[in-house]
C-alpha cells in the first residue's frame, strides 16, 4: 500500500490538484474536521467565514470542508467570492474566530488550495498550523458527528471591506484617470471594478472579468502579464490609458504596466510608495521590507533616499512577520505581493495597492508630476533571472555535492557584487527556483549561464534527466529561450 505523503501548509496553506489528494472529498473533511477540533479547544462556539476564488472546484472544496467543520460544532458564514485580503479583513472587523480561503491564488485553473486566518486577520503561525496537521493525521474523519454547526450564505455587497478600501486614495481621487483593469476572471471581477469606479474613475476598461469557472488566470492576470504584456500594453494605448492593473486569481497581487510598455512589478512599487510614505512621514523605521528575490538594485535606490531595505525569506508571510515585528509599515515581493499596514489591513492586498498608485499617478496628473513610466524607470535593475526547473523530487539543497561551491564560483563570477537564491517552490511540487542576480557590470547572458548550471546540478542529484527549465528576466518580466 502507497503511504501518503503527510498534509502540511506551506508558504501559502494546503495546494493541490482539486480532486486529487490533499484535496480529494475524504481528505478535504478530515482537514475540515482538524480544522474545527482546534478551533473547540479554543472556545466553545466558534464561528468561521469562509470565501473562494472563482474555481469551479471552490464549491466542491466549499461544501465538503463544512462539512467537517459544521460536524465539529463549528458556524460557517459563507462569504462567497472574495478576495483573499477581504476575508482577512473581515475576520478580524466582525471578531471571527477563523477565516478561511479556497483558493489557488495564481496558479492554473485545475489547482486549489486552503488557507487559515486566525481572529486577528492574519496568517495562522506556525505553531497552530502545526497543531492542525497533527490533528489531520489522527482524527477520524468517519467518527460520529460531535454536534452541527449552522451554516450561513451571506452574499451580500458591498463588504465593509470593498467600502473601507477607499481609505488607500492617500493622494486624492482618481478623476480625469484613464485606466484598464484585468481582473483574472478572479476573486477580483466584481471587486476591483467597483473599487475603482467608487474612488472617481469613471474612464475605465475592464479586462479578464467573466470568470466561468475554468478561465481564471488563462492568458489573464498578474503571472501572465508578467510573462507576456503585449496584450495589455496594446489596450492601455488604444485607450490612451494613463496605465494598466493585472490582479492574479485571489487579488493579493498586483503588477502595473505604462503606456510606455514597461513591466512595473513588486519591486518598483516598493521603491515608489516607499519614497511618497517617507515624504509623508508614514514609513514607520524608514524601512521597507522585502524578499531574498529583490533586485538590489532597488536596494541601492532606497539607500539613495534614505531608506534601509530589510530582506526576509521567500513568502509573503515571511515578510509580514517581519513587518509586525519591527512595526514597519510597508513591505513586499518582486511577483507583486504588496503589503501596507495601515488601515486594519492584516494581508497584501492587490486592490489596496492598485488604488493607492492610481491616486498617486492620478495626482501627478493634475499637478504636472512624474508619470508612472518615469517614477519606475528611476528605480534600476541589475541582471536578473529566475529559473523554474521540473525536477522528479525534492532534495536537501545542502547535501547536493558541489553546489556551495558552484555557487561561490557564480558569485566571484559576478566580482562579489551579484546574489543567488535557490529554493523549492512553497506552492508547487518538486519545482526549484533559482535566482540569479549580477552585479551593474554583468551581462545577462552570463547570469542565464550560471542559473542553469545551478539547475543541473540539482537535477542530476534528483536523478532527473533533460528537465524542463523555464527562465523568466526578472527586470523585463519576460520569458528567455533557451536550448
């Protein structure tokens, strides 16, 4: 008999192919079950809001976790389709005990996922993750029900979250904008519209916003215009829109595109709300935290105005530890992970980060100030990659003989000025990352050089030949040919 591989939560909760194991109907009530057995050893009559993405495996997944939780005495108060940072918001705003997120974020269609939220609207820690797994492997998801919960469809707009995100127009209202929206037939079809025209936009496309249940982030959203902006750029000029705003499927990421053609990714909108909250006085450390995957050189633009960058592991949870636990304010990653605490927000939010850049664009606008093109372009890059190889397994990247020093030889390579950060994907299965960073004076083929011998090595320690290897230019957002 196959021995399953044990449930945990990665970066970003429980992923996986709907239907399939972690996120087949069995195992789906057993984590519901876990899920509410915790939550009793909490308080005796715990309540949870639930919400999903556009899936149409989100009803499935839906049904079949309250299922669990109802069986442990557990109120569900379904949500419906919501962004990610909305459940948060709302968790902690009408004092829940837990909220709950089915979905894959930015991942294909056929994947899904659950991710926790404790009452205060943040991420679960690891210790309560933890716990809940632990419970997963020992409770039986087939013992009698200990009671039942109510369930509860509450639908209803707008949210107190879609009304309070007006509070991101730091820089006044959006009038006069031209503005096109791709919505990722996502969490944020109905949301980011309304968001927007809520704050003054009434010159305004909207892309990507007829979710069918299998078209979300199909040649749609964040991660695609990332890899491919053409379609978007093309829109924003026939409009003659002031800029473009990808979401991804749950609307916790956010990239921007200019009428110019540039790719405005995490690290640009770092670099320029970092420097209007400094001005404002508002950047709390006059510190902006980010990830290992960063371009320096936004780093060295950030120093230029004062400001110190503090790195964290790969994750948005990463980044949001660090932010609570120094009290900084602003904080992110490259892929478009933007997170601001202010306002009661308690997860990145790509909404929140778009209105707060279309007022800043918008004001710049009416006053003669730099435009979206200019304000990123100041901002440099240094040669970047990211290599995704298919690997047949996981390994301990420590033990792979040789790789520490392949990995030194890359950086004197780079004249000591370069970086490398290699990791297995917290969201996808046996999937390797690798970045590769240069120094001002190394050419880009020199760092695809080095990432792929980075890749190969791992892949010959896994015993995988020919492997797919996938190679994205971090600074352009496009794919790179290779072999």
């Amino acid at each position: 008999m196959t021995t399953l591989p044990k449930i945990e939560f990665g970066t970003d909760g429980i992923r996986g192919v709907a239907g399939e194991y972690p996120l087949d109907p069995s195992t789906v009530l057993r984590i519901g079950r876990a899920v509410g057995a915790w939550l009793r050893t909490k308080t005796d009559m715990p309540q949870v809001l639930v919400g999903r993405d556009t899936r149409i495996s989100g009803n499935l997944l839906l049904h079949t976790l309250a299922a669990g939780l109802l069986s442990e005495g557990v109120d569900v108060v379904d949500r419906g389709v919501i962004s990610t940072p909305g459940i948060a918001y709302l968790t902690h705003l009408h004092a829940f005990d837990m909220g709950i997120v089915i979905s894959a974020s930015h991942n294909p269609a056929e994947q899904n996922g659950i991710k926790l939220f404790g009452a205060d609207g943040f991420k679960l820690d690891d210790a309560a993750e933890e716990a809940i797994e632990g419970l997963i492997e020992t409770l039986d998801a087939n013992a009698p029900a200990r009671t039942s919960g109510e369930f509860i469809s509450y639908h209803e707009r707008p949210s107190q979250y879609e009304i309070d995100l007006q509070e991101a127009l730091a820089f006044g209202d959006l009038e006069d904008l031209r503005l096109v929206l791709d919505c990722a037939n996502g969490a944020a079809y109905e949301i980011a519209p309304d968001a927007f025209e809520r704050a003054g936009c009434e010159k305004m496309i909207t892309l990507n916003n007829e979710p069918d249940g299998f078209n979300i982030n199909v040649e749609a959203g964040s991660e695609h215009v990332r890899r491919d902006r053409s379609a978007l750029v093309s829109v924003v000029r026939a409009y003659k829109a002031d800029l473009g705003i990808a979401f991804d499927g749950d609307a916790d990421r956010i990239v921007l595109v200019t009428p110019e053609g540039m790719l405005v990714d995490g690290d640009h909108l770092l670099g320029i709300l970092a420097t209007e909250y400094k001005a404002a006085g508002k950047l709390n450390g006059d510190t902006v935290v980010a990830t290992d995957m960063s371009n320096s050189g936004l780093e060295h633009y950030l120093a230029a105005q004062g400001i110190s960058l503090s790195r964290t592991k790969v994750g948005d949870r990463y980044v949001m530890e660090r932010l609570r636990e120094k009290g900084f304010t602003l904080g992110g990653e490259q892929a478009g992970h933007i997170i601001v605490l202010e306002n009661s927000l308690t997860a990145g939010d790509g909404i929140y980060a778009g209105l707060l850049v279309a007022s800043l664009v918008a004001r710049n606008k009416r006053e003669g100030g730099p435009t979206l093109h200019e304000l990123a372009t100041a901002i440099p890059r240094y040669p970047q990659v990211i290599a995704s190889a298919h690997l047949h397994a996981r390994i301990d990247l420590k033990s792979v003989d040789g790789l520490d020093a392949l990995t030194q030889a890359t950086l004197a390579g780079f004249g000591g000025k370069g970086r490398v950060n290699l990791r297995f994907s917290g969201t996808e299965p046996n999937l390797l990352r690798a970045m590769v960073e240069g120094g001002p004076e190394t050419t880009l083929q020199e760092v695809i050089d080095r990432a792929l011998a980075l890749c190969g090595m791992v892949a010959k320690a896994t015993h995988t030949e020919h492997p797919k290897i996938d190679i994205v230019d971090c600074v352009t957002g496009e794919p790179i040919k290779v072999g």
